[in-house]
C-alpha cells in the first residue's frame, strides 16, 4: 500500500531532502505541496510528475492524503499542522514544533480533539550514528554518562531564520535543538534548569545568531552548547562529545541532514570507531510516520507532548539570554 504524502512548504528542506527519500522508497508517494513560491513549487513539479502543486490550502487539503508534512518557516507550523489535523489527516511538523510556546499549545490541542497521529520533524533521531550513541551508553558498557559539549555552527545571513517575527528561536530553534535532543536521548532525562548568553540578546526584530548555553539534566549532568549562524557559506560543524566514567564517545556530523557521521570511542581498551550501517534519516521518519498513521503509537520521543517540553526549554534558554545569563529553572511544567 502506498503512503500518500502532501508537504506544506517547497523549500531548501524539501528539495534538498525530502524529495530523494520519498523517492527512494517503492511504498511512499507525494501526491501534492502547497507554498506561496511559484517558483519553487516549478522546481519541485519538475522534480515529481504529476504531482499537485499549487497555493491554496483548501485545495490542497482536498487532495486525498495520508499524511501531511508542514515544513514552512516555524511561524506557520501552527497554522497549518493544526488545519490538517482538524481534517483527520496525521501531521509531521518539522522541528522546533513552533515558533512561540503558544503555538505548541495549538498544535497540542488540535492533535488531542483530532486523535489523528501528530509528530515532530526530528530526524536527527534516526540518524544511524546517534542511534549506535545512545545505545552504547545506555548498555553501560562506559558507566553513566555526566557530560556532553556540543558544537553546531552553520552559516545564515538574511532568512527567515534571522528574523524573531518568522523564526522565533534563530540559531536555538534551527541549530542548537539537535544537541539539546541528543542530550536528552542519552541522559534519558528530562531538562531541569539552563542558562544561556548570545547576540544579539532581547532583541525585538532579530533573533539570536551566536548562542553559549548550559542545561542541566538534575545538579550532576549537564550539556554545554555552542550554536551559531557565523560560519563561512556553506559550512557548517556538528560534533559533540560524551563524557561518561569509563570512557568518552566523540561524534561529527551526525546531525547533518545526509546519513553521515563519525564515533569514536576512547576507554581503557583504547580508540576504535562504531560503524553502524547508515540509513537516510528523513526515509527512516516516513516510515515511522506511516506506522503511526496505519495505528502504530506515537513514539514518545517523537510526540507533539515532547515537542512542546523542547520548545519551552529553547524560549527558557532564549529568556536567559535575554536576562544576562540568569539561571531558570525548568519545573515540571516542562515535561509531557
């Protein structure tokens, strides 16, 4: 049976992305895209045959669909996952879940009087790599882990990212969310208190493009984030490093949008490399939205409940650096 999909939203992720994983599999079909660009939407009918694409919601959702995946600027992620949903229709919204706290809320409330399946875009969850992470530190082969430093840098200049009215969240909405993700899946624990400083900080037109923030996971864990839009053009650094008793792991690129990645392991035995067998991360998120829809439960670490707990964490993080650096505590409140 073929998994009939509609993306909202033909962009860079799209083209770049979506569109070859699609492709790559036998059983999962676009059948339709919606966005105000024509000419994007060219590029893409170029790309698919046949497909609809057009710039009228209501036609779109006429279209028979079996899931729909919103992956427009994060200001329009509430707006558009919570229309579909009213339709029945299960819904992937592409990471950070929205721009404001309000409208995770939304896309909440809308998935639970749907009962339609609704997921976070977080692909990076299935990236081979931090998948063969977490399970090595949660066999305890290297005792607990206690830290992890993180670096994810990019490059944006002008986009929507740039600015606090489209994005929200700038560099810890686009960049910094996969460290705080990866942390969470290899702690197995929620946030409890972060802190944070950037540029520029409180500003009411521009979000931030440089951020250094801590959170912690209880008093004796804690990740440390670097996240930035300065990089050259076209470059861009993902790496992390797990510090656990016995050992540490250091991981590049396995948040970069292809299959990619590289682990080592340093302990007492000495240096080696895991060498998981890749996969494409976003193939791997269609199918397991394709499960959810044919009944299979919502992932809890994919969930619109967890979702709304990281974005709450990102606009703490984004209050701090705000405030100068305070520290804010993460109350229950953040948890699903």
């Amino acid at each position: 049976m073929t998994f009939r999909i509609g993306i909202v939203g033909a962009g860079f992720l799209t083209r770049r992305a979506l569109l070859p994983a699609i492709a790559a599999a036998d059983d999962l079909r676009l059948v339709a895209v919606l966005d105000s660009d024509e000419a994007a939407l060219r590029a893409v009918a170029g790309q698919v045959p046949g497909v609809w694409a057009g710039t009228d919601v209501r036609d779109f959702l006429r279209t028979p669909l079996d899931g729909v995946h919103v992956a427009t600027p994060n200001r329009r992620h509430a707006e558009y996952a919570c229309r579909a949903l009213a339709r029945g229709v299960p819904t992937l919204v592409e990471k950070p879940l929205a721009d404001t706290v309000a409208g995770g809320q939304w896309i909440l409330r809308a998935a639970t009087a749907s009962g339609a399946p609704a997921l976070v875009g977080y692909m990076s969850r299935h990236n081979a790599y931090n998948r063969a992470v977490v399970e090595l530190v949660r066999s305890g082969r290297l005792g607990a882990a206690r830290s992890i430093s993180a670096c994810h840098l990019g490059h944006r200049q002008r986009d929507w990212r740039n600015r606090r009215a489209d994005s929200g969240l700038g560099c810890l909405g686009d960049l910094a969310i996969y460290p705080l993700l990866t942390a969470a899946d290899v702690f197995d624990a929620a946030p409890t208190a972060c802190r944070g400083t950037g540029y520029p900080a409180g500003d009411r037109e521009l979000t931030e493009i440089f951020v250094e923030a801590t959170v912690w996971f209880g008093e004796e864990r804690r990740l440390q984030i670097e996240s930035s839009f300065t990089e050259p053009p076209c470059t861009g650094v993902s790496r992390y490093t797990v510090v656990c008793e016995r050992g540490l792991l250091v991981v590049r690129n396995s948040w970069a949008m292809d299959s990619g990645g590289e682990v080592l392991v340093c302990d007492d035995e000495g240096r080696r490399w895991l060498r998981p067998e890749p996969v494409d991360p976003y193939l791997a998120q269609y199918r397991a939205f394709a499960a959810c829809a044919a009944g299979a439960p919502v992932p809890v670490e994919a969930g619109v409940a967890r979702g709304l707990r990281d974005l709450r964490v990102l606009h703490a993080l984004e209050r701090s650096v705000a405030n100068g650096g305070v520290r804010l505590a993460l109350t229950g409140g953040q948890n699903p």
